[in-house]
C-alpha cells in the first residue's frame, strides 16, 4: 500500500501528485491520496510506503509540512512483515517536491523533515523534484507552464517505477544550497508577519468567500463585514492567486503577486525560456529529453519467458547483428501493438525457440535506459506445453543453474535480475 500526502499551494504539486497515483495503479500498486492542510490530518494507518508531496517554500519545506512530518506516529524499534516473513523497517518515505525553478539552492528542502522522520524509525528512501510554475514572483505563459508538467509526466512514468520497485535515490546537498536553506528558514516567520498586513479592494471584491473556505492554516476569516488577517500565513498564496476578481494584495510581496489558474492545456512546443535562470530550465528540460526515456517517449514493452526445468532455468545469447550481440538474455522480445503482453511472450516464444508456452504470473519487471532504446522489461514465469526448444533465429540456447549465472555475460537490464536469483533463488 501506498499513500500520497500532499500539501499544494495552488494545485500545481496535487496536479504532479495525482499523475503519480495514475502510474502507480497502472503498475498494481493500491494507492490511496491525502490532503495535507494544517499538518494535522494523520491518517488511521501509516501505508507501507508515504510519499509526502510539498512545494518548496524559500527553499524548504513549508511549516505545515514540517508539523505534519513532527505529528506523524513514531516507529522506532518496530519492523513490519507478516509472521514468518524477514520484517522491513517502517514505513518508507519519498518526497515529492515542487518549485518554480530548477536550481540546486533547492535541494536541501527535504533534509529537516528527512532527520525527524529517521528518528522516528522511518526509511528514508528518497525524493524527485519537479519543476512547475510560480504562483508568485512572476507569471510564466500557459505554454511554459505545459511544457513544464510535460517534462514532469516524463520524469514521473519513470520515477513512478522507482517507488514501486523501492529503490532508494540520492538527496543530494551542497554548500549553497545548506547556506539557502539555513538563511531563509526566516521566510516561515517572514509570510506570518506579512500575513497579517494582506489586504482586499473592496471594489473588486464579490465576496465569493474562496479565500476564507481555501486558506489551508485557517489565516482568513470574515466578521462584521470585513476581512481579518491572523499570524498563521503559510505563504502558499491560495487566496491571491485563485481570487477570481483579482482583489487580493498580499502585504509587501504585493509586487510579487501572480493572479489567474495557468492553462495546462497550452501547446509546450509554444513555450520561450525567458532570462530568468534560462540555463537552469535549458538543463533541466534537455536532461528531462536525455534521462528519461527515448526522446522521452514511453519506453518500449519487452516480455521475457523464466522457464525452469527442475533446478535449471533457460537463457539464450542474442544473435550477430542485433543490438547487445553475443549478451545472455531470457527468451523474449518487443511486444507488437494490439498485443496484450501474454500474447507477445506466446508469439515470441514460437518464432525464437519453436515452443507453445503457458503464461503464468509476473516474476518481476523492470525499466531499464540502453544507449538506444528505453524498455519496460516483464518477466512471466512460463510452461512449455508442446514442442522442443530449438534455436529459430540463430540464438544459442542453455539451461543452466543459479550457481552458474557468473559464468555468463548477461545484457544489463538482466543482470539485477540475476543477482537476485543467485541469491533468493528461482521461487
């Protein structure tokens, strides 16, 4: 089970966060997503995994977050697992974060409640940082702001797989970003002073009350006709920029104040990097084309067959003239379109070794970058039902056991995959 808690200033991170729920469900995971608001909404059961969501405030996480880090239940000492079963540390924990720009005084934002929650007995496993666009400082156009959450959608189709699998990933920290971090920790205090000297025209006013119901600490309130501003303000900027006359002021960052939703529907190819960091957003988008997939399209569906024999399980070499030549594989290949991926491992295992096959259940799957293509690699444990393995397509074929997995050179997507046959076994 996993759990998504997010806490989203104007939609942007809940918009990030609810995409990831998508691909997490597409992969079989149960999913549930919650809201964090005053930092006190701690669910009944603490999932397996949590991925806590945030937008970065003044590069750190904003103070509700942080309460909500500080009221989550401790589980120091304690370790999950059915009876029986080796126990894991619990809970994991990701982070999600946002902001408006890709610098690295960002990336410390995740170290505070990082420490909390490793104190409390929680697995830090990680954090993705997404780029989306300001809802202060300075407005982005509709296309920038597409192109923004399309480089976050390709990130996400693979990060997503990275939390499925558990895999851990860097928190990276320089001295910059420790100096950021530390200095403007003030900014917490800074939006609860400023706070209190929000303001809004009465003449534009059409006392729809969205920014008393929105305010997600309760910092807004209306009485006797006028607006009453308390020393709660969490800075997320709800009631400026979601105010649908225009009629908020926010004290002296008023000159910041962006005001209207962004059209997400906007065409990215559109989108002009302005002068603000533009070699951060160059980085950042060039390194969303190169890392995340072929162009960052979706990678391409492989099947492999885990056929055993007793003690032994089939591998064969890939043949002259193909990509990764000579390199042990499963027996597999792409799945065609209109193929569920049973059918494609059935098709494949006809035309490489001249066998019908029974597909079972998933043994495992993977992503995987090669220098040419990106694939979605599945395992199906497998049955031969008629025939006899032979070579159709000039690839060697052997059966071999765990012990001798080192006596092989395998094609890389595989090889973790080895390892953990060699050393869980072949189930």
């Amino acid at each position: 089970m996993i759990g998504i808690a997010v806490f989203s200033a104007t939609g942007n991170t809940y918009r990030c966060a609810v995409y990831l729920k998508e691909k997490l469900e597409a992969q079989g995971e149960q999913v549930s997503l919650f809201r964090i608001e005053r930092g006190i909404e701690i669910p009944e059961e603490i999932p397996e995994v949590l991925v806590i969501a945030y937008p970065i405030h003044g590069f750190n996480a904003p103070y509700n977050v942080m309460n909500f880090v500080r009221n989550l239940p401790s589980f120091k000492g304690e370790q999950r697992g059915a009876e029986g079963q080796k126990g894991e540390n619990a809970p994991k924990v990701y982070f999600l974060k946002s902001s408006g720009e890709p610098l690295s005084l960002n990336d410390r934002s995740s170290f505070a409640p990082a420490r909390i929650l490793a104190k409390k007995g929680y697995e830090i496993m990680g954090e993705f940082h997404y780029v989306m666009p300001y809802n202060m400082i300075f407005r982005h156009s509709d296309a920038m702001a597409a192109k923004m959450f399309a480089a976050a959608k390709k990130r996400m189709d693979k990060d997503s797989f990275a939390i499925s699998k558990r895999e851990k990933r860097e928190m990276r920290s320089g001295a910059a970003s420790k100096i950021a971090c530390g200095v403007c920790k003030i900014e917490r205090w800074g939006m609860r002073f400023n706070g209190r000297f929000f303001k809004v025209k009465k003449d534009k006013c059409v006392a729809c009350m969205k920014c008393v119901k929105n305010c997600p600490v309760g910092n807004i309130s209306y009485e006797d006709g006028k607006f009453r501003f308390g020393g709660k303000c969490v800075g997320c900027m709800r009631c400026s920029f979601l105010c649908p006359t225009d009629a908020f002021r926010i004290g002296l960052m008023n000159f910041m104040r962006v005001n209207g939703a962004y059209d997400f529907s906007a065409d990215p190819e559109k989108a002009a990097i302005g002068k603000y960091c533009r070699k951060a957003y160059e980085k950042y988008f060039r390194e969303t084309e190169e890392k995340y997939g072929e162009k960052g399209k979706s990678p391409v569906e492989v099947v492999a067959a885990f056929i055993k024999d007793g003690d032994r399980f089939m591998i064969c070499r890939r043949p002259e003239g193909k990509a990764r030549a000579g390199l042990w594989e499963f027996v597999g290949g792409k799945a065609e379109a209109g193929e569920t991926l049973e059918q494609a491992l059935e098709r494949e295992c006809r035309e490489e070794i001249g066998v019908s096959v029974r597909v079972g259940n998933v043994f495992t799957e993977t992503l995987y970058d090669y220098p040419d293509i990106s694939v979605h690699l599945t395992i199906f444990y497998a049955t031969i039902e008629s025939g006899t393995p032979r070579s159709m397509e000039n690839n060697a074929i052997a059966w071999i056991e765990p012990s001798e997995i080192p006596n092989y050179s395998f094609c890389p997507a595989d090889i973790p995959i080895m390892k953990r046959i060699m050393e869980e076994g072949m189930g």
